[in-house]
C-alpha cells in the first residue's frame, strides 16, 4: 500500500508502464486502424484526402504506413522514436486538419493518439524493448 503513495520512481517501475503503454497503443492503432486500412487499401486509396498535394493513393500509402507498420514497430519496441514520427504527423494532420483542430468532439482520438505518440517520441522505448537489445 506504501508503493501507491509513494513519491519516488523506480527504473523497473517505469520500464513497465512504458512497455505497456507503448505496446497498448501500438496495438490499438494497428489493428483499430492500420489493418483496416490495409485490408481495404484498393477500394479506398482513391477516395482518401490529399493534404499535402502529392495524391490520394500515395497520402493513403503513407497513412497505411504508419498506422500499421510504424505502429507495429513501436509495438515491438524497434525503431522507437524513428517509427513515432510518422505516427504524430498522421495524427497532427488527422487532427488539424480532418478534424479542423476540434480536440473536443471528432477530433478527440487523432488528439489521443498525437499526445501517446509524442510521448513515446520523447521517452523512447523503455528497458523492455528490442531498441534496448540492439543498442548493447
């Protein structure tokens, strides 16, 4: 009981949040989203949005992407930060733009999501990932 009131933060401790942070939203962004998405690649690719100017299919490829790929590297602790960066674009879009900024309504996942993956872009991996191994 002592440990729930407790101020300090131990190395273990932490190491095991981040893991099941990083691998619960990992997963919850590739298979709510990313494997749709995959699945329905040719049926959707030429009705998605085109913010950047570069074509429906090709800002489609680039979502499918992160959502699944990326997300399966951050589920694996693999390429951490790298395979972030692309996750908080898509999300920054998805909320800035899909959903015009609206944080409070429809634009509330893409916000959740942007905040979980910054988050893993600045703290990393933690002690339980492949990062870790490789990095010895």
């Amino acid at each position: 009981m002592k440990k729930i009131f407790s101020t300090k933060v131990s190395e273990s401790t932490l190491s095991v949040a981040l893991f099941i942070f990083r691998v619960g939203v990992g997963a919850l962004m590739m298979i709510q989203h990313g494997l749709d998405k995959l699945q329905h690649f040719a049926s959707k690719s030429g009705k998605f949005a085109d913010p950047f100017g570069v074509g429906s299919t090709t800002s489609y490829s680039m979502v499918v992407f992160a959502e699944f790929f990326c997300a399966a590297f951050i589920i694996l602790g693999l390429f951490t930060r790298l395979a972030a960066i692309p996750l908080v674009i898509a999300m920054g879009v998805a909320l800035f733009v899909a959903h015009k900024g609206q944080f409070f309504g429809p634009g509330e996942n893409a916000g959740i999501y942007l905040i979980s993956f910054f988050t893993i872009l600045l703290a990393g991996p933690g002690r339980f990932s492949l990062d870790r191994l490789i990095g010895k």
